[in-house]
C-alpha cells in the first residue's frame, strides 16, 4: 500500500505535463513528436523491473567534480582528525606520561595532513581518468 507521500507524487506526476526533448549531436535540443513520447513516457509496470544481477546500473547521475587538492584543504580536512586522535590518545594511554601522549597525538596528527592530500588526489585522478573513458552521451530523453 503506497504512503501518503507516495501517493502525492504519483498524483503530481499526473498534473503536469512534461516536455520530452533529446539532446542531438550537437548538443541541441530536439523535440519529440507527441506520439514517440507516450512511448517514451516511463510506466509503473516498466519501472518496477528488478536489476540484473551482477551487472552495476550504467544510468544515474553523474558524480561532480572532486576539487583540485591542495595543501590548504588537506589541512582544514585533518584539523577535526587531529583533534579526536588527541584526544582519544590522551584519554586511552593514561599509563604513560602525557608529554609522550601528546608527542604521539600530534606525530599521529601531522601525517593526517598528507594523508588527506593523497587521498584528494586519488579521487581526482580517479575521476579524471572516468571521465576519459566515459562514452559520449547518447540520445535520452530529457524530461
């Protein structure tokens, strides 16, 4: 039985009517004639297919742009890290001297910096390199 929220927007869905466009070669919109969108038009019967198994949906949003990394970043990333570790270390090793506990929290503190860099970079040029292999975009209806 669907919500009540369910039920407002399948009812929403109804009110309006929406204009199907593809997006050509050139990156021009095209219209599509009334007929072609019905078809076009998605269904509840064809939309509630199960995924296939073993294979990862192609469609969806595309991920955004990581930023470029940068030093500056990485250190306001790490500053929340490094204090937890400080004061997770300070409140753990209560056994040892706190001069030690706190040398060990801020050496644990400091590689946290180009952690945090090397994983900015990582994700950038995972991305990049996703967007090189990416396909170019083929004609799908644009609501």
């Amino acid at each position: 039985m669907p919500t009540r929220k369910q039920k407002r927007r399948r009812e929403k869905d109804r009110r309006h009517e929406y204009e199907y466009v593809y997006v050509d070669d050139e990156g021009q919109e095209v219209e599509v004639d009334e007929a072609e969108a019905h078809d076009a038009a998605p269904t509840p019967a064809k939309t509630a297919k199960a995924p296939a198994k073993g294979k990862a949906k192609s469609g969806g949003r595309t991920p955004r742009e990581p930023p470029e990394p940068s030093w500056s970043r990485s250190v306001r990333r790490a500053i929340p890290w490094q204090i937890g570790i400080l004061v997770l270390i300070v409140l753990v090793l209560r056994n040892s001297p706190l001069i030690s506990r706190l040398l060990v929290a801020i050496l644990y503190g400091a590689l946290f910096v180009p952690l945090m860099y090397m994983t900015d970079r990582m994700v950038r040029n995972r991305w990049l390199k996703q967007q090189a292999a990416q396909p170019a975009k083929d004609k799908r209806p644009k609501r």
